[in-house]
C-alpha cells in the first residue's frame, strides 16, 4: 500500500546516485503506486541549476536507462504518465551544504511535514549537513510527524571516523531517525537467505560446524575503478566492500534465527554476529591490485593507469581474507571472503562447503574420496540457489559421479523490475528500518578490520598485482591452498 505522506529532501541533486538509483527507482515506485499522493521532491546542490533544468537532464538520462536497462523498469520506454507524475513534483533548491541558508530555504519548503533527507553526497559532507539540519531545528518531530535522515556509504574509513561520525550524528537525532545505507540489503536475495534459511527445515539444522566444513563469500567485478579514482585511492577494495556489504552477506549467512522479523530483532542478531568476529589477523589477509590484461578479448589498463589515479599507487582493488566467527555455532569453521575488481567473472556467490561424509561404505568401490557437498547462493547477476551432490552413476558398478540443481528464482517468481532501492525508499517512508545499519552494528564491523587497516599504517601489507580478466592474486590461492581448501573458480 502506499506510503504515507511524506516529502523528500535528496542532497547532491546533481550526482551520479541520484542520476542512476534514486530517479529510477522513484519512478518505478511511482509505476506500482507506492509513492504518497501529496509527494514533493526536493533536489538540493551547489549548481545553478532551475526546476525545469534539473526535470530536464534527468529526464533525458531517464531516457536512455530505461531503453538500456529494460529489465529495471516497468516499460521500455519511459512511461510519459508516470514520470511526469514525478517531475510535477520536483523542485530545485541551491544552495551550499555549509551555509545556514540552504536549511532556511529547505525549512520553508517542507513546512511542518514529515520529510526524509537522503544525503547522495560525498561521506565529507554527511556530519556538516545532519548538524546544519539539526541547527535549523529541522530534525524535531512531533505526533503524527516524522523526520528521517538516509546516509549512504561510506560511514566513516576507519573505527575512530566512524565512531566520531555517529557520535556527530546521534548528537542532533535519535538512532531511530538515521537510516544507514548498505544497498547490498537491497539485493531481492540478500533478503530471500533469511527466507531459505529460516522458513524450511531442509537447510538450517546443518547449517553449522558440526556439519560445515567452510564458507566463501565472493563478490567478484569485471569492471575496473571506472571513473571513481580519487574516490577509490584513499578507499581501496576492503574499505569498500568488507566491513559493509560483504560483512552483510556474512550476516545473512551466518547469523542466529531471529525471532521475528522486527528490525529490532533482525539488527540484534545482526550485531551479535558483527561483536563474534574475531578481529582479522594481518596476515591473513592478502591485497592485490589489478595490472594489465584482457577481459572480454580485449586489452584493458591496470589500475594505475586509470584516471585520477596515482602511477605508483599501493591501493588495493582486491582483498581476500579469513576469518572467524567466535561463537557456539561457527567456532572453528573458517570464511573465506573475497571481493576484487577487474576479476574473471561478475559473481556474487556464498558458497557452503559441507564435511565430507563418512567413508566406510564407499571403501571397496573405486572412489577414491568423497567430495564435500556445496550449496552456492546466487546472489548476482543469477539470482537462487544451487546444490551440487553425489549420485551413482547408472550401471553394473557402484560408481559415484557429480550432479548439480540450479534453481533459479526467476524460473519460479514473477520478478518485479527494479534498481535496487526502490524498498530501501520505501521502508524509509514506512519507517522500517531492517534493512538500515544500526550504529553498533557498523562499530562492530570497523572493530573487526580495524588491526588490519592499522598493520597497513604501519607500512606492512603488501600489495600484490594480478592480471586484469584473472582469477585475482596466486596468495589468495595460497591462502585456503594452506588450509588444504581451494576457492570455487570465478567465471
Ligand atoms: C559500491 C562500491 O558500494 O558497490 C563499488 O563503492 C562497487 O566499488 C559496488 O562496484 C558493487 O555493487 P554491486 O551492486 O554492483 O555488486
């Protein structure tokens, strides 16, 4: 049903999230009637730019997505009716996020009405813009009446950044008002792990160290840093991806049944997982960056040859790591996490590894060891789940051979077109905050890799090249090689 009336407030009119995320989704919102009847949107930036300026650009970039995107919106072609309904609604304000002005014009607009500020802004702008709204008095709610703020990655670079960022924040609005973005958690299959996990008797009750043997989470790229080189020198691959969206996928994967699906009660478990970790140890942590190769047949630079990137650059594109989780159930079962860029396959995939069973049976046959099942998690570009098992193979002889199910959700489900943050805007409206990081959650998550970013300050960790279009660095292999483990091939 339709969320209720509320405005929206989008800092960084004119950047690239609001471009390719937040427009499109708005829109297909608006295409499944979710959106409120009385919705306002609001586009603030420095530009000049004027209400029909800012309807125009984003109208032509409209344009193309939905004619090269199709699968993400609801028709081919930009559904004039639709989208129009939006742009009568969006307004222009500019202005500089430092100056008290900008939040006298952004107070006049919105009134006494429930607003969302969504800061799609540069992370050096989160703590100025939630102080300038909370001087200008326009965090206050009241009955019936509610402000929310929706801050996008990344929440701080390091424990001490994030911490004092919260503090900032928390300083000027309830934890309830903030809505952290990890749009991982908007994945359609981030949220159907809960689902398999928990509404079947078929995985859960293996699904820990008596049976597990291992667990990979890869969130593999082809693409390389594109045009984000000075976002992603001082970030690099672990800043990027770890300690957010892969530490959320850990979270799905391995966290203890909720017992409902509050937010509150899916974000304690959240933390409890997140507080488990055991603090990665350096040197089990391996980065590389990408060096020339070739991807899909053709040549392409390493990554300092990039823009905006420095020619002896130690940032790393690629992390691969193990760790822990210290509690009853995962004591002593190891997950391997691996993300990079310019990688062989576009793969997000978790991957189980269970136990081998028991030989005996099998002694006298012509096998020479059982191979662990694997259950793998599709997560993108496929989403749904596979199994790979063992069967006999027909014939005179007990013969074990390799058979695979894929169940692909798009096979069973009607998908709804989407980008991705279409329900993260709308569980903000509707004032759901499941899908949000709390902020022990993400103190958590810095804590774990903190020791890592440390050792790095210190000057050790080396980083290794890999070759663009490849399986990333051979130390990565060497990693679970000296576990006696090997990672599931990309691509
Ligand atoms: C972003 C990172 O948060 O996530 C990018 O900053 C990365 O570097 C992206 O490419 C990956 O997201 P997805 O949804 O494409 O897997």
């Amino acid at each position: 049903s339709k969320a209720p009336a509320c405005k929206l407030v989008i800092f960084g009119a004119g950047g690239d999230l609001t471009k390719r995320l937040l427009m499109p989704a708005l829109y297909n919102l608006s295409c499944s009637d979710l959106l409120p009847d009385d919705f306002n949107l609001y586009g603030v930036d420095r530009g000049d730019s004027s209400d029909d300026a800012w309807k125009q650009s984003l109208t032509e970039t409209m344009q193309s997505f939905t004619k090269d995107n199709a699968a993400e919106f609801y028709t081919p072609e930009i559904d004039e009716a639709r989208w129009g309904w939006v742009t009568d609604r969006m307004h222009y304000l500019q202005g500089d996020f430092s100056e008290d002005e900008v939040f006298r014009k952004i107070g006049q607009a919105i009134g006494d009405d429930s607003t969302i500020f969504y800061l799609a802004v540069s992370a050096r702008f989160f703590g100025t813009i939630v102080d300038g709204l909370g001087k200008a008095g326009l965090l206050k709610q009241s009955d019936g009446m509610f402000r929310r703020v929706i801050i996008e990655k990344p929440f701080g670079s390091d424990l001490p950044t994030a911490q004092a960022l919260n503090t900032q924040i928390l300083g000027q609005a309830d934890e309830s008002q903030i809505y952290r973005i990890d749009h991982f958690l908007g994945k359609e299959t981030v949220q159907s792990i809960m689902a398999v996990r928990f509404a079947n008797g078929l995985f859960e009750p293996s699904w820990r160290r008596e049976y597990i043997d291992h667990v990979q989470i890869t969130a593999a790229e082809t693409v390389g840093v594109e045009k984000r080189g000075a976002f992603y020198e001082p970030t690099g691959a672990l800043r990027d991806m770890i300690p957010n969206h892969l530490f959320t996928l850990l979270c799905m994967v391995a966290m203890e049944p909720p017992n409902s699906f509050d937010a509150e009660a899916v974000r304690n478990e959240k933390a409890k997982l997140m507080e488990a970790i055991r603090p990665l140890q350096p040197d089990e942590v391996v980065r590389g960056q990408y060096g020339a190769g070739s991807q899909s047949g053709e040549d392409v630079p390493g990554y300092r040859g990039e823009p905006s990137v420095a020619l002896d650059s130690k940032t790393e594109t690629y992390i691969a790591l193990k760790l822990s989780i210290e509690n009853w159930r995962w004591a002593g079962v190891p997950f391997y996490l691996r993300t990079g860029k310019r990688l062989a396959g576009r793969q997000t995939v978790i991957s189980i590894h269970h136990k081998p069973a028991p030989y005996r049976l099998f002694r006298d046959t012509r096998v020479e060891k059982l191979t662990p099942n694997v259950v793998r998690i599709l997560i993108d570009p496929e989403q749904g789940i596979e199994t790979q098992f063992d069967a006999k193979v027909p014939g005179p002889q007990m013969k074990l051979g390799r058979v695979q199910t894929s169940a692909h959700f798009k096979d069973f489900f009607d998908e709804k077109p989407s980008v991705g943050y279409e329900t993260l805007l709308y569980d903000c409206m509707v004032g759901d905050t499941t899908l949000f990081q709390r902020a022990d959650a993400i103190d958590a998550s810095w804590t774990a890799v903190q020791p890592v970013l440390d050792s790095w300050r210190a000057g050790e960790g080396q980083v290794e090249t890999y070759a663009a279009g490849s399986q990333g660095p051979a130390q990565a292999d060497a990693l679970l090689g000296s576990d006696g483990r090997h990672w599931l091939p990309l691509g």
